[in-house]
C-alpha cells in the first residue's frame, strides 16, 4: 500500500486525487466481482441448459427423422405389420383346422406323387396353451417320391414336426418303391386362451405378494 501510496505521489496524484483514483479502481473491481457473480455466471449456466436441451431435441428428432424414413408413409406401415401378422397365423394359427391341414397333406402327396395309406389323427394336447394334434402317416412311392414329400413337409409354411420317421423298401415288388411311415404334429395357439392363461398368472402372482 505504501508502495502505491509512493507511486502516486511521484506520478503527481497524492492525497485526495491518490485516495479518489484508488476508490475508484476498488468499485471497479467490485463491479467487476458482482458482474461475474449476478450474470456471467448465471448466463453461462443458462447457456449449458439451453445446450442440453438442444442435444435432447436433435436426438428426438433424429429418431422421428429415422422412424420417417424406415416408416415413410404410415399405411404401408400398418400393411406391413398386418401383412407381419397374417404370415404368424400361417406359421401358428389360432385353430388346428384339422380338415384344412389333412387337405394340405393330401396335396402335398399328390405333388410329390405318393400314395397316402394312413392319415390317423390322434387326440389334440394341450401343452402350455399350444395345441397339438399328432398324425400318423403311412405312405409309398419312389425314393425320390418319399425324399419330396417329406422336403414338402420340413418347408411347409406351417409350423409342423416331423418324428418317428420310418422307411422301408417293400418286400413286394421290384420297382423299388419305399414304404415311409412317421408321425407329423401340427401346432395351434389360441390367443384367447394364451392371453386368459396369463392373467391367471398375473391374479396369482398378485395374490402370493399379498400373503
């Protein structure tokens, strides 16, 4: 302070003027502290929030923008999701439709020309809400014949498996034809069903975090 105090005086502004300039240089800088203090700090504070807000609103409209583009006109999106639905009924219909599936098999035999023997449906299980509906088959043709109708089967667009497969050449006859006997089980998920089945799990899960 004496240092200054001497400064001041050798540059001519001792006494009043000296005590006048250092007042005024101490309300600068405390002018300058209650700037950075009451708005510089606010105002950059403000500005990283606008920031992130920016960000958050580039992200969602990034999205929409993505959802537009893969989903540019809404009704083809809903036909695709119909048309999604439509091929999971094929592969796991609401019913067995046992008329429908022992048409389709009958079809099948006669694409790959082989005789159907036996087409024995038995009882329809239920298992965890899907159904299934066993059918044995017995049946004869070619080597080539056989080896068809079970690719037909294997790349039905119904969900179908193929077990207890069997074949045999006939003992009768030199023509080579094959005796094929398997069990084919076709599939069905009744949604009502599936969707009843699970609120009784809700109910009972509810009621045992009640007790």
């Amino acid at each position: 302070m004496k240092d200054i105090r001497a400064r001041l005086e050798r540059m001519g502004l001792g006494g009043g003027d000296g005590r006048f300039l250092a007042a005024s240089m101490a309300v600068c800088l405390i002018a300058l502290l209650a700037y950075g203090v009451l708005v510089h700090l606010p105002l950059r504070a403000e500005q990283a929030a606008y920031e992130k807000k920016a960000v958050e609103l580039r992200t969602r409209l990034a999205a929409v923008m993505n959802f537009k583009n893969v989903h540019g006109d809404l009704a083809a999106y809903e036909k695709e999701l119909s048309d999604r639905e439509g091929r999971a009924e094929h592969v796991l219909p609401r019913e067995l439709g046992q008329g429908g599936f022992l048409q389709d098999l009958q079809h099948k035999a006669l694409q790959s020309q082989v005789k159907l023997q036996k087409v024995a449906p038995a009882e329809v299980r239920s298992v965890n809400g899907v159904q299934e509906m066993p059918v044995a088959i017995a049946c004869s043709g070619s080597y080539f014949s056989v080896l068809d109708f079970l690719r037909r089967l294997q790349q039905s667009e119904r969900l179908l498996a193929i077990h207890e497969t069997r074949i045999e050449q006939q003992v009768q006859g030199k023509d080579g034809t094959l005796q094929c006997q398997l069990v084919v089980t076709a599939y069905a998920w009744p949604q009502d069903e599936a969707k009843s089945g699970a609120d009784d799990e809700a109910v009972e899960e509810r009621v045992t975090s009640l007790e």
